[in-house]
C-alpha cells in the first residue's frame, strides 16, 4: 500500500499489528511515516525496532540505518554521527557492502548538513 501511495490505509492497518508478535510492522510503519514527511515520528518506532528481539544481525542493520536517515532528515546530528559510527563498524564486520554504502551515504549527508565538505566528499 505505501508503494502505490496509500500510505493512510497502510498506517491504519499496520497500526493494529502488536509489534511484540511483529517487530516487522515498527519497521513498515515507520517507511509510511517517511512516505508522509513524517520522519521525527518514525524516529520512536525505529528505535523500538532495533530493540525488538529475534531480529537478525541483517534485520537490525537495516533498522539501524532507517533511524541513521531519521536522524539526518531532522538535523540530529550527535544521534545521526553516533549510530552511524556504530553501523560502519558493524556492517564492515559482518560484510554488508551494500548496507556499508548506505551509511557512507548518509554520513556524507550529515557532514553536508554540518558545511564540512572535505569530510562530505
């Protein structure tokens, strides 16, 4: 529903989900949210995610770096700059390239935020 842009359907029905049984549903609500604008509301329902348990080391990276974009859009920068320090390591360790570049991304975001454009580029 959200990629077809039926984001309020998307939300009303994620919204009755218990995100003890589906962590997953933290995760879905909150690309609703970013679908809307809406990222400082997504901000509590990432950080819950990456807090659930049974998530893979996959799962919660992928989590970590929604909240990482969270951080960026709304300028929390020490929060952004932290958790994108701890999500570099990580995804070096586990070998996740991909997920590697998508923080390298969202640092240069942040260090452009920030006027630092040597560290951007």
């Amino acid at each position: 529903l959200v990629k077809i842009g039926a984001t309020n359907e998307a939300i009303q029905i994620l919204e009755r989900i218990d995100p003890v049984k589906t962590p997953e549903m933290l995760l879905y609500l909150s690309h609703a949210y970013f679908a809307q604008w809406r990222y400082g509301d997504s901000v509590p329902l990432l950080q819950a995610y990456v807090e659930s348990h049974g998530l893979n080391d996959y799962q919660r990276i992928l989590g970590m770096l929604n909240l990482a974009a969270a951080y960026v859009h709304e300028r929390r920068g020490e929060a952004a700059a932290n958790l994108l320090k701890q999500l570099l390591a990580e995804t070096k360790q586990l070998n996740l390239f991909t997920q590697q570049g998508n923080a390298h991304e969202l640092l240069a975001q942040l260090t452009i935020q920030k006027h630092q454009w040597r560290e951007a580029e």
